[in-house]
C-alpha cells in the first residue's frame, strides 16, 4: 500500500503532521478524524516497502476458522464490522494475517463491502468464503453466514486431518524401513563381505543376492538419491499438468484400498460445500462452478462441471450426477429426494454426514489393516537380509560340528 504524509489541527489548534500507510486518502481522513485531527494536506510519498521472509506466508485454516467465528459472535452482539476487525486485528499474532485483517478493515473503513475487501486476498480467503460473505451482505444475515462459514472450515480441517493420518502411518513406517535397508546394505553388509572372503567358503545363493545388491546401491548410491528425487520433481511437474492431473487422479480413485477411501472424501466434501452454499441463497449454478475448485480431484471436478452444464439445459441435478460414475446411487436417490421436496440443503448436509462417518470407520479399519501388514513387510525385509548374512555362519557351525 501506499505512504502518506499529512498535516491536520486538533481542535485545540495544533498543527499535528505525520506519514501513514493506507490504501486511499479517504482511509487517512477517517483515521484522523477518528482521531480528532482535522486534516488540512494529505500527499502520497509512495509506496511502501516491505520485507517478506520465504516462509510463514501462508495462513493456516484453523485461525481462519477462528477469525471468523469470533468475528461472527461480535457481529451478533451488535458491533461495527470496521470496529469488530479493528479488535480481531490488535489481538492476532500471526503476523500475515494481521496485515490481511489490518488492510480488510482499511478498504472497509475507506467504503469497500467486506467482501470486496477480502477477494483482494484470495490466498487467504477463497471463493467459498468471498462468495458467502457476498450472500451474507445482501441478505444481512452476515453474522449467519459467518457462524456457517466457521462450522464448514472446522469440519473440512477435521476431514483433512483424517486424510492425513490415514496417509502419514504407512509412509514413514515405509520411510523407516528403507533408512534401515540402506544403513544396511552401505555400512553392515560389506563387513560381512570381507568376514565371508578369508573363510574362502562356498556362500548360497540368498547371500550372493544380498552381497551384489549391497555392490549396487553402495557404487550407485550417489546416482540413487538423486534419480528418486528428479523423479519426484518430474512427476509433480507432470502433475501439475492438465493431462497429468486427470490420469493420475483417474487412478488413485481406482486403487484398491486407498481408491474407495478417496471417493468417501470427495463425495464428503463435494455436499458439505454445496449443502453450505445452497443453504446461505447462493445460486446453484454458481454453488456448483466454486465446488468443482474445490473438489480436489479432477475426475471429481469434470463429473461436476459437466453436471453444471446439464443444470443450465435444464436438467435436475441428479441426473447428470449420477452419469458421471462417480457418486454413488445413495447420494443421487438422496439428492433426487431433495431436489423434489425443496429440502436439497439439509439432504446436501445429512450426506456430508454420512460419509464423514464413514471417513472415520475407514480410516480406522484401515489403520488396524496396515499395522499387521507393515510388520509383516518389515520382518519380511529386513528378516531376509538379517537371515541371508547368517546363513553361511550357520553352514560353518554345520561343517565344525
């Protein structure tokens, strides 16, 4: 934003001067008045500079969700919305969404509508948000639609969560055994190696498997690492791609475990989203456009967007759904029921419901699923190589025996 410098006369008659950064000239006067400063010069310096470190930009849902219930509950109990932000800003240690509130309330307090004021920080405040607080404003339900705002945010950090810890589990106990597997084959193995060549025996074949792939990884190691992480980078850029996206999210919706668990999450969040939008009089159409942005999937997403073209031929939403292939036949009965009983909101929030549940129950069966099957993988591995080494010690023991 830029800097301004000013003069104004308090009503005593002294001339107080000073800089401010704001948005416009009409953000200083009020300040100033506020301030009992009649301003008499107000001139642009320039604009700020500010110093931004690489990370902590982002600001965390949680406080988003935070910022707005309590901005709700100031609201219903009467206060200004420039007065609320004005608290919520002071009381904020983040210090980007600090600014963020700090500059709302300046375009607020300068005559922008608050959603106005928060579409200028998209990073923070999404389309869902902006578009609610739209419907918020003209129906002045704001206070509502903020308390319903809070309530979706902290159950779609709670869904993620989930995701999270269905996720994380079999990665790092994966990540561990491949840290332990090449400590092994690096460091261990070859001492077994050069133990096994002064025995001058016949070694089997299990040990000769191992011996050559300890050689292999310990000679490529430095080829290894590398080619894993440029693999990484080419598939992330791969996916960032539009093809890319939609066959990779093709396929993690048709993986055997993991597939049924990630349509559980979309169909979760596709209702949770529309059913708070539909609720809060935002236009179905429109509803449907900010929840395809926020499927997560792009299957998911294109099964949306082509339901949205059929709506507007003047299709029920139903059935275009449920040509898609990707929402179940009870969420297409259940919308269908909706739609014709004018109740499509509450329908909307009892499958977000449901399927949240079953979230839960998924996540928890396969969690006990996994814990058996990744011990087993981890016996089997490092068991093996462990096994392989002391086969020739065994056969020693056998042969002075």
């Amino acid at each position: 934003m830029p800097i301004y410098k000013w003069e104004g006369k308090t009503l005593k008659g002294l001339v107080k001067k000073g800089e401010m950064e704001a948005p416009n000239e009409t953000a200083i006067r009020i300040h100033l008045r506020q301030q009992n400063i009649i301003p008499t010069k107000i001139s642009s310096k320039g604009k700020a500079i500010t110093i931004s470190l690489p990370f902590g930009k982002k600001v965390k849902q949680r406080l988003v969700a935070i910022f707005t219930r309590q901005l709700a509950t100031m609201i219903d109990a009467g206060l200004p919305l420039v007065q609320s932000l004005e608290i919520l800003s002071s009381q904020q240690e983040h210090k980007v969404f600090k600014n963020v509130i700090r500059d709302i309330r300046e375009d607020v307090e300068g005559g922008s509508t608050f959603a106005g004021a928060l579409k200028k920080h998209p990073a923070t405040f999404n389309d869902l948000y902006t578009n609610l607080v739209v419907a918020g404003e003209e129906g002045g339900i704001l206070d509502t639609i903020l308390t319903r705002l809070a309530n979706y945010i902290e159950k779609a950090e709670t869904l993620k969560k989930k995701v999270k810890s269905a996720l994380v589990y079999p990665a790092t106990i994966v990540g561990v055994a491949v840290i332990v597997v090449l400590i092994l084959m690096i460091f261990v193995i070859p001492v077994f190696e050069s133990m096994f060549k002064s025995a001058g025996q016949t070694l089997p074949l299990p040990t000769l498997i191992v011996l050559a792939m300890s050689k292999l990884i310990k000679k490529y190691i430095l080829i290894i690492i590398p080619g894993i992480i440029v693999f990484f980078y080419l598939f992330r850029k791969y996916y960032h791609t539009e093809s890319g996206r939609a066959v990779v999210d093709r396929i993690l919706l048709k993986l055997p475990v993991f597939g049924l668990l990630f349509k559980k999450i979309a169909v979760a969040r596709f209702s949770r989203t529309l059913g708070t939008l539909v609720s809060s009089g935002v236009p179905i159409l429109d509803g449907l456009n900010i929840v395809s942005r926020s499927a997560g999937n792009r299957t998911v997403e294109t099964a949306i967007l082509s339901a949205r073209a059929s709506i507007r031929e003047g299709e029920t939403i139903a059935e275009p759904l449920g040509r898609s292939g990707v929402f179940p036949p009870m969420v297409i009965q259940m919308i269908s029921v909706g739609e014709s009983t004018g109740a499509l909101d509450s329908m909307l929030s009892k499958i977000a419901e449901f399927y949240e549940e079953e979230v839960d129950v998924s996540v928890a069966n396969m969690t006990s699923l996994l814990e058996p099957f990744l011990m087993m993988f981890l016996g089997v591995v490092i068991g093996g190589i462990v096994i392989a080494m002391y086969l020739p010690i065994f056969q020693i023991a056998s042969a002075v025996g």
